[in-house]
C-alpha cells in the first residue's frame, strides 16, 4: 500500500503524465463501452454516403454510408486490443529469452545476441508485412507478426537488467542457500529488474497501435472487422471531396498514442527514479 | 608591495535549491600579490572550489548565484564586466585548472585543437602560428615529443601529461592569475610533485599569481606562500605559510595541522578532527565549527565570532583565539 | 586510409556474411512457412490448376526434392542474386527490385538528413533554453509527431499543400510527360520529393529532437564544459562545437538502429504518394499477392540495412577518437 502511494505520487509530479492517463481512460471508455450505448453495426450502410459530420450523424458517413462513429468505436476496440496483447506477447518473449540470456550468460547468451542483432537488421515493418501476407490478415496473425518484430528490443533490455543483478550479493546468497535457478530468477531477479521493463512495454503498446494502423491502412488488417488504419485506407480514395473522413481516425490514433507515450513517460518518472534526467 | 593583482571584497555565493538557501560562501575577502601563491585550504564542502568558480563568474545560474562582493583582477572589477568583457578576462588574464584533467579535457578534440582555440580566440594567431606556439607551451611545460603530442587525443595521454596539457592551456596567454583547483588530486603521488613543481617553476618563471585550491596541507607547506583556511563557507584563519604551520590560531586549523600525516611526533597516529562538515540546512547558531571543536566554550555556541585582525596580514575567526597571546 | 581503419573495414565486411546468410535462410524458412508452394499458386493464377500440371511445375522448381536440396539451391540462386520470378509480372524479381531502388534510397536519405540536421538543430536549441517557454513549446510538438502516423501525416499534407493550397503535387516522382531533362529533371523529382521526404523525416526529427536535447543536457553536465568556459569561448561556440561534437555520439548510434524502422516507413509513405521505390513495390506485391517478390523486397532491404550499419558505423569511428580499431 505504501509503495503504491509513492508510486502515485511521483506518477503525480508529471503533469502530462497524468492528462495522458485520464485521455487513455476516456479512449478506453470509449472503446470499451462505445460500441454498446452506439450499437451500430459498422458495416452497415445506414444512410447516404458522404453525409457531413454533425448532419445527420454524429461523425457523418462514409464512402459507403456506413457510420463513422459506429466504426471509431469498434475500430478503437481492435486497436486497443492488439496492440495490448501484441505488446504483452512480446513482453513475455523477451523478458523470458532475456531472463535466461542475462542470468546464464555464455552460449545461450551469445545466441539470443546474435538473435537480436539479427532482428535489428531486418526492417521490422517489411517483416510484418509478409508474415501477414503469408499467413492471411486476422487479428491474430497481425497480433503475432507484431509481437515477432518486436520482442528482441525486450530481450535486450531483460538481459541487460539480469546481467547488473545476476553477481549481486542478494542472488549470490540466494545461490549460498541453494535456492533452485528458477526461483532466483522468477522470485529474486525479476520483481528488481521489472521496472524499466513496464516501462519499455507500455510504450510498446504505442509502437504496436502505429504497426496495427499501418498494416491495416495497407489493407492487411482482419476483413472482419474495422480499425482506424483501414478506414484511413478506404478514405483516401476521396481525399480530393472528403478529407475529414481520412483525418478523423488519424486523429483518434494520435491521441491514443500521445496518451500511452505520455502514461510511459509517467511510469518512468514513477518507477525509475534514478534514470530521470533532470 | 605593489597594488594586489586579485583582490576579493566580501565576496558571497548562494544556491537555490527545493529545501531552500544554501550559503556556500559568505563575505569572502582575501587578496593575491604578483608572484605569489596564496592556498586556499578546506575539506570538501568547504566553499573553497566554489569561491573559486566564482572569481570568473562560472557559478552556474540559476541554481548558483553571486550574491554580493567584489572581485578586482588588477583593479578591474570583474562582476561589473558584461559578459562579452567578461569572456576576454577568461583565459586570457586569469585562467584555471582543475582537479581531473580527463574529465577538464574534451575528449573528442586533439591536444592542438584545444589549446589553439585560446590562442585564436584572445591572441587571433593563424593557423600556422598556432601550431608553433602550443608546440612552444607544451615544451614549456615539459611534455615530451610535443610535436606529435599536439596531433593526439587526451586518452592517448597519461594523467600526469594530461594535467601538464590542461597547464599549458593555462598559460596560453601568459594569465596574470592561474587558479588551480586541486590539480593534483586526481594524480599518481609521483606525478603529483612534478606537477606541483612546474607550477611553482612557470610561476617564478612568468611572475604571476596562484591560487591554489587543496586540502592537502603538505602541498600548501611546498608551494604556498600565504593561507586561507576555509569553514563552511566562512574564512576561519589566514596568515604565511609560516604562521599557519608555527601557530595555528583557530581549532580548525590546528585539527587539520593534526590530521595531516607529518605531525604524528605525539604518538598519535593519525588524528583525525571528529565529525563532518554541518549540512548546509542545519548550520548551528553560533560557530559552525563548534559542534566538532574540542575547545569549545558555552560563548561559541551562541554567536557567530567575527573574523579579527590578531597581527598585519593575519585573522582569526575564533573567541578563544582573540583572549589567547602571542607564543 | 590508416592500416588500423582499412583492417576494420575489412573486418566488419566480413562480419556482414554470416547475418546476410542468416536472413536468406530465414527467408527460405517463411517461404516453406507459406501455406501452398509457388507451384500451386502459379498453377492456380493460370487457370488450370490440374494436378499433374502443378506437378510438373512442382518437378521445374526442384520442389519435389528433400528439403535441405531445396535449401541449398535456393540459398545458392540468392547468392548469385537470383531471387526467383515474380509470379504475375514474369520478370525476374531482382529486375523489379532494382529498377525501384534508387527511387526508395533517394526518399529515404533526404528523409533521414532532413531528420538529422533539423532534429540536431531544434534539439541544441531546446537545450540551451532548457525550462523556458521555447523549450516546453519545442517538448510539446515533438510529443504530437511522435505519436503521429506517417502515412496519415502525408495524406493531410496533400490535403493541406496539394488540395488546399495546390503549391505542391500530391503523388509520382515526377511530371508525366514533361520530359525534363538534366538540371530540370533534378528540380522536378526534387519538387515531388518534398512532401513525401518531410512526411517520412518528420517522426524521426521528433527522436532526433529529444535525443539531442538529452544528449546536450548530458554533456553539459561535465567537467571539459566547464573548461571552455573558463578559457573565454563564448556559449554559442560552446553549444555548436564542444558540447554538439560529444552530444552527436549517442545520436548517431540511434540512426544506425533506426535504418531498418525508416525503411518500413517508407512503404506507406511511398504508398500515400504513389512514390515509384520499393514501398511501392510491397503495396502491389501485396494486391497481386505475389510472394516471391514480397521476400525478395525483405532479402534485399534487410541487406541495404546491414550495408547502412556499417556506414553508420564508419561513421562514429569518425567521430569518436576513442574507438579504437582493433
């Protein structure tokens, strides 16, 4: 209890932390909530196309008459949804390869380096294209083929945090009283070297939203449902005639990254005071 | 003996910080004639390096600032300067050194690069004539080979090399003043007399003024000619070499006289004084020195004693010094 | 070229073999991983999918052999830059991948100078002003683009500056039909060039801002700062030539990272501007659905990457006195 009121005050110094977490609540909210108090199915042609935001609908229509706002909501949901477990994924990849990497050293270590410099040499976004392609757009083969470009940064920084501790005295203790390998790792190391971690993969949740966008707006999201990158691709086609149609979800995928980035940056503050610069 | 080339009036520094004023330096006077070494002498936390950043306004603003006094560099007050004037004292009439010459050296630029950018900067030579004189100043300081030296990068240097290339750098301009902050602190003890003898030689040498800035009182007895002894931000003693070593007058200085390790003729080991410098949130009401001082009487804990002439050229800043007679 | 530096040039050329072969076995691996081969798909795009035929074509492939055979043959073809045909153009794919090089290489440079320079810039000038108005001003704008999507960004510049304004055009890399030649051909690709390259360039201007903010802030922290200023050097001389040569390290190590993320940027912003590199190429491998071409654009950008890397790297060697090349 005590160490969450330190947290929260720290989290509390930095402002826009704080409007960056009460902006990700009402996104979420929305998100959350929307698409049952505005129950319009997306893909549903309600009106006529190309109705203006504020007429007839709160956000207008689009190239097909479907609601926009109907398709802000659920598309909110699918953003929110991969990049969350996207990022998740990857967090559990990358600290479990980093663990093991940073606490062993050695061979394993020099593998999964290898492994790492490997992955930065390809760009990440062309990867993710084809394993999509290859393996067709759904929201899991986009939620799979993000997390796999983006777990080695993780892993990088897991074995880093494992490597500072592993000689501590507090593990060669552990070791003295011959605790099993897992525990020092799972009970020990873990919770110290979890903090820049979440860090690391809150901001991931932003990266992986911006991934999300980009493949769908390339027409590789799940063909079932709507997100904010696909109805900035099927906007664009009328950029000349309507381009509020194209900015209104570029802007919802702006706040909501804005928000994380800014929630990041709070838990930064929050959680690693000694790495904050001035 | 001629007008002082450094003169300092009642010189203070503060800073601000979230637990509020801190008084690093409080009404500082000392001056320094042409050839002499005057050493300024504290533990750390002193004020004694900050009083020394001070006399070329490199107090870092905000949190730092100077809050009163004077600092006369040949009669010239230097805190009346603008900053454009200021910039052509730096280096060019005053010029210092510091405790880590790694640390003081930029590591991305060569030995030449580095002491030409002064010799451009105040004296506008060429580029040709640049690379004569610094060859020229690191002979003068005694650095080997100095021609290929100049081409070279600090790391490439040892630590002794280093501090002599941050003392060339000095002496660039043939400064009237060179301050020295703990310039040997950071060396090899065999390292540590050379360099503290080529201060001494180019002082002699060029006739200017030292400051110099240390805790070491062996240094002081070698290379000083006059001593300030600093306390928490207040000047406690000043006198010659001679007086300060025959007959300290504040407790302070005979504590650090005692710490230092030739003075164990007593049997005692090592004595160091107790205690630690008073954090500069919780200064004690009277003499800041009081809670460590072992002499101390109920009078000291209530007031502050003033710093009082006791002979020409010697002060005290102690109430148990003022009663005490000569010898 | 000092020997120590020539000796490392060598050393790290030869290091690129091992990842180079690397990414062609990972490729060959998400080719096996594709469900239906290239046989069944081909058959399948000409109509007459009957077994035997997919069979033959199977046998012409090599694809009937065991799988190391395969492996060797294809990490054989990629060695001699064979990467296959592109199953619905009928061109070789590195014929494709070529032609559509230098257009990708001319956004992506102009984008990451116009990021260097300008974020190294606005980040000096924020640190200089640290706290002030300016600086939180600066702070706040490199928040917005960074969370900004490129693609989308571009798409409300056409808007604003193609649309709107109509000073700019929207798309292609040059003017159809005007036939520029030399001075003004360069002007004319250079005119369609500034949208796309500020589109691309601009989420990295905000990295490269705060970077070098930090970066400065850093190194201001230290000893030689303090050094210059008591040598008389001014603090514009001091933030541009002491304080900028130390602060550039870090930066440059993050441009060396952030290649391959440019590269993948670069394919929805030559997607939004119709602009003729390799980006463009994913987009229609995609619509066309054809494989071959989509690994052969990952082999091939993995491999300009590794090559910009060691550019990179040359490059802080540079900088940095203190690495040593051993």
């Amino acid at each position: 209890m005590r160490r969450l009121t330190t947290f929260w005050l720290r989290y509390r110094r930095n402002r826009g932390a704080v409007a960056g977490a009460l902006a990700l609540a009402v996104i979420l909210a929305l998100a959350l909530l929307g698409p049952i108090l505005y129950p319009t199915d997306p893909f549903d042609m309600v009106g006529r196309p190309f109705s203006l935001p504020f007429d007839r609908f709160p956000l207008g229509t689009d190239v097909a008459g479907r609601d926009i706002l109907a398709g802000i909501l659920n598309g909110g949901r699918v953003s929110l949804l991969i990049g969350v477990l996207a990022s998740l994924s990857a967090t559990i990849i990358g600290v479990a390869l980093g663990a093991v990497a940073g606490y062993y050293g050695g061979r394993i270590d020099d593998l999964l380096m290898r492994t790492t410099e490997f992955f930065l040499c390809i760009p990440s976004f062309v990867l993710a294209v084809v394993l999509v392609a290859i393996f067709q757009p759904s929201v899991v083969t986009v939620t799979v083929a993000i997390a796999v470009v983006s777990w080695p940064s993780v892993a990088r920084l897991a074995r880093g945090e494992f490597i500072a501790h592993r000689d501590r005295e507090y593990v060669q203790g552990c070791r003295a009283i011959g605790m099993p390998d897992w525990e020092i790792i799972l009970l020990q190391i873990m919770p110290n070297a979890l903090p820049p971690i979440i860090v690391v993969s809150s901001l991931m949740v932003a990266t992986a939203i911006l991934t999300e966008s980009g493949l769908s707006f390339l027409g590789l999201g799940d063909p079932n449902l709507v997100s904010w990158g696909y109805m900035i691709g099927v906007a664009r086609t009328v950029l000349r005639t309507a381009w509020w149609m194209a900015a209104i979800p570029g802007v919802m995928i702006l706040l909501t990254v804005l928000a994380i980035n800014l929630v990041g940056e709070g838990l930064n503050d929050a959680l690693n005071p000694r790495l904050r610069k001035r | 003996m001629s007008a002082p080339v450094l003169d300092v009036r009642s010189l203070s520094v503060e800073f601000e910080s979230t637990l509020g004023t801190v008084h690093a330096v409080r009404d500082l006077s000392f001056s320094i004639g042409e050839g002499e070494t005057l050493a300024l002498v504290g533990e750390s936390g002193s004020g004694k390096s900050t009083a020394a950043m001070a006399l070329l306004r490199l107090i870092p603003n905000p949190p730092g600032r100077i809050s009163s006094g004077a600092v006369l560099l040949s009669g010239r007050d230097l805190m009346a300067l603008s900053e454009a004037d200021l910039r052509g004292v730096r280096g060019r009439e005053m010029a210092m050194i510091f405790q880590d010459p790694m640390m003081a050296l930029n590591p991305v630029y060569t030995i030449e690069r580095q002491i030409g950018e002064v010799l451009r900067l105040h004296l506008g030579l060429s580029k040709s004539e640049i690379l004569a004189e610094v060859v020229e100043l690191l002979r003068l300081v005694g650095v080997p080979a100095p021609e290929e030296r100049a081409r070279q990068y600090p790391h490439n240097l040892s630590g002794g090399m280093r501090q002599r290339v941050m003392i060339a750098m000095a002496l660039a301009c043939r400064p009237r003043l060179l301050i020295a902050d703990e310039p040997t602190t950071a060396l090899d003890v065999t390292v540590q007399a050379q360099v503290l003898d080529l201060i001494h030689g180019l002082k002699e040498k060029l006739g200017m003024a030292v400051l110099l800035i240390t805790h070491d009182l062996g240094i002081v007895a070698e290379t000083a000619n006059r001593v300030v002894v600093m306390y928490a931000g207040r000047k406690v003693e000043e006198g010659t070499v001679g007086e300060i070593f025959a007959d300290p007058r504040h407790p302070y200085t005979r504590g650090l006289l005692g710490a230092a390790k030739w003075e164990e003729a007593d049997g005692d080991l090592l004595r160091e004084i107790p205690g630690t410098v008073p954090s500069p949130f919780e200064m004690p009401s009277g003499c800041s020195f009081a809670p460590r001082c072992a002499e101390a009487i109920p009078l000291c804990r209530g007031a502050m004693p003033e710093l009082k002439d006791v002979a020409p050229g010697r002060q005290v800043r102690c109430f148990l010094a003022e009663g005490r007679g000569h010898g | 070229m000092k020997k120590a530096t020539f000796q490392f040039v060598l050393r790290r050329l030869l290091q690129v073999v091992p990842v180079v072969l690397a990414i062609a076995a990972f490729n060959f691996l998400l080719l096996r991983l594709a469900p239906g081969d290239a046989a069944d798909i081909l058959a399948g795009q000409m109509g007459h999918a009957t077994v035997e035929f997919t069979e033959q074509l199977r046998r012409e492939f090599g694809l009937d052999r065991p799988l190391y055979q395969q492996f060797l043959i294809y990490m054989g073809k990629l060695l001699t830059l064979d990467l296959g045909m592109s199953h619905l153009q009928q061109t070789p794919v590195i014929d494709l991948i070529v032609d559509r090089l230098p257009a990708t290489l001319i956004l992506m440079v102009s984008a990451i100078l116009l990021a260097v320079i300008v974020g190294i810039c606005i980040g000096i000038a924020a640190a200089r002003r640290q706290g002030r108005l300016a600086d939180n001003l600066i702070s706040v704008a490199a928040l917005l683009v960074y969370a900004t999507p490129a693609f989308w960004l571009g798409l409300m510049l056409i808007v604003l500056f193609s649309i709107k304004l109509d000073i700019l055009p929207s798309g292609g890399m040059m003017q159809i039909g005007a036939g520029h030649e030399g001075l003004a051909h360069v002007l004319d690709v250079t005119w369609h060039l500034i949208l796309p390259a500020t589109t691309l360039g601009l989420f990295y201007v905000a990295i490269y801002t705060r970077l070098m903010r930090a970066s400065m802030l850093e190194v201001y922290g230290l000893d030689f700062i303090v050094t210059a200023r008591a040598k008389g050097l001014s603090e514009g001389v001091i933030a541009w030539t002491h304080a900028m040569r130390n602060a550039l390290l870090p930066v440059v190590t993050l441009a060396g990272v952030q290649i391959g993320h440019l590269l993948g940027g670069s394919v929805l912003v030559e997607t939004v501007f119709g602009w003729p590199g390799l980006g463009r190429l994913v987009f229609d491998a995609l619509l066309q659905r054809d494989l071959n071409l989509l690994l052969g654009i990952l082999f091939i950008s993995s491999v300009v990457v590794v090559i910009a890397n060691l550019v990179v790297d040359l490059v802080y060697g540079l900088l940095d006195p203190r690495i040593v090349h051993r």
